[in-house]
C-alpha cells in the first residue's frame, strides 16, 4: 500500500459494488408508501423552476415521480427516469391515474441514455443525491442539459431528520470506507465543486413536515416500506434491532415538535435552482 508523508493511502471505494446495494436497497420495501407523501416538494420545486409548458423536462431518480407529475401537471413534455423499474411502475400508476401523459425509461443516474443537450431543465427530488460517483452523477446532469436550461434538485441536509437518519444507520451498519456521504449535496459547497464551473447555482433552505400518527407509527412504515431503513434492520441480530429501534425514536423526540402524542418532525432540505451558462 502507498503511503504519503503520514497519512496512508485509502484503497478506492468499491462503487459498482455500492451501486449494486443501493439498487438492492431500494427495490426492497416500497417507496412508493414514503415517496407520495413527499408530492409537495416536486410541486414547490417546478415553481421555483418557472417551468413552462412544452418545455422538455427529464426526472432522474424520480422513485414514483413527485416531480414528474409535477412537471407534468405543468403541460411539460417529461421522461421519467430510474434504475428500479418497481418505482417506475409506481409512477407509471399514479400518471395514469391523473391523466398525465409521461414517457417512464429505465435509466442508471450516471450513464444517461440521451443524447447531449436533449432536455431544457433536469430535475431530481430526494434521488440524484444517493448516487455512489456523485462527480460522475453532476456531469451527467450537466451533459443532458441544454445550454440556457436549468436543473432543479431537492436534497436533504446534513443536519436534517433524514441526514441524522442515515447517521444513526451509519452508527450500526458502518458505510462503505471512502464513500462521500449523499447529504453533501445538500451543501452549497459542494454544489458548487460539482456545478459551479460551468452554472449558476441558487440554493434555498426548505423545510417538509413528517406527519405520522405517532413515533411508533413512522418506525413502523420506515422499517418496513423505507429500503434502507429495511435493510438495516434486515442485517442486525435482534439486539442491534433493539438498540436501532431505540436511537430512532430518541432521534424523533429530539425532532418531534408535536406534544399530543403525534408525530410533526421538520425535515431541511436545500432546493436547487442551477441555469447552465
């Protein structure tokens, strides 16, 4: 192994690897239970773009499509985009549902299948950010752009809820060494290492309200329906089951702003607004 001056070399993190959990994590459970409940957030997010209509918009990582519906409701012309075709079909439902005409592709986040330039604004609600090669990621959004267009993203925070969610799953099931952890695209600066060359970049603090019947009550939806959430649960022997039970709700009390025995737990996120020059 190399080492320089002091510090000793880390071996590359293995993100095909990676990916491949993710993909795992992901199809397991049902998003589809936590991701409608997130509906407002791609609505916010489309205004904040001032989409027009026939604009052509593309939905990467689009889960059950928050903001595809969104943009679709909005007369744009929108292809929505993941890796789980689960997801995917869950979107496809709830489009026909509404009456919503939108083109559903499989697609891998960082090797998009379209042609540089093809799509007037990018968007990704709560997706884009979980990709393991985050550089590779951000240029693909940036490729599939065309000059003038925007990007628009909304990603949790470091300090969020859900950020201190996957801190508290990181305390039992450590990450992969290496990997850079998805909440920084949730920062300004990291933002602009991955965009700020070749965009302007707006970002604002949001925040979405947790609504559930009680602690217990989103423990028990998150656990089963949430992938990684599932997953983590999944691996442990019952007594780390017990201990991750317990940091999750000591978490939601830290959060928790109901007092009626409910659960209201804001969650920061960062809204972005890129225009590519």
């Amino acid at each position: 192994m190399q080492t320089t001056g002091d510090a000793t070399a880390q071996p590359a993190p293995d993100l095909a690897a990676l990916k491949s959990r993710q993909q795992s994590a992901w199809a397991s459970g049902d998003y589809s239970v936590i991701g409608a409940r997130l509906q407002i957030v791609g609505e916010n997010l489309c205004e904040a773009l001032d989409l027009r209509s026939g604009e052509k918009v593309l939905d990467i990582a689009a889960g059950n499509g928050n903001a595809t519906l969104a943009a679709a409701r909005r007369w744009a012309e929108v292809t929505s985009t993941d890796y789980v075709p689960e997801l995917l079909e869950r979107g496809r439902e709830r489009a026909i549902a509404n009456g919503l005409a939108v083109n559903f592709q499989q697609a891998d986040a960082e090797a998009l299948p379209f042609k540089d330039a093809s799509f007037d604004v990018v968007v990704s609600t709560f997706g884009v950010m979980f990709t393991p090669d985050q550089d590779k990621a951000a240029k693909e959004m940036l490729r599939v752009s065309r000059r003038g267009g925007r990007i628009g993203m909304a990603n949790w925070t470091p300090e969020s809820f859900i950020g201190q969610v996957f801190k508290t799953i990181g305390k039992h099931i450590p990450p992969m060494p290496g990997v850079r952890s998805p909440a920084l695209w949730g920062t300004k600066a990291r933002l602009e290492e991955m965009f700020g060359g070749q965009a302007d970049i707006e970002a604002t603090s949001r925040m979405y309200n947790f609504r559930y019947r009680s602690p217990a009550h989103w423990l028990e939806v998150f656990r089963t329906w949430y992938g990684p959430v599932y997953k983590a649960f999944e691996a442990l022997p019952q007594p780390g089951k017990t201990a991750l039970e317990e940091d999750f709700l000591a978490l939601i009390a830290r959060f928790n702003r109901a007092k009626d025995g409910t659960m209201v737990v804001p969650a920061e996120y960062l809204e972005v607004v890129i225009h590519k020059g």
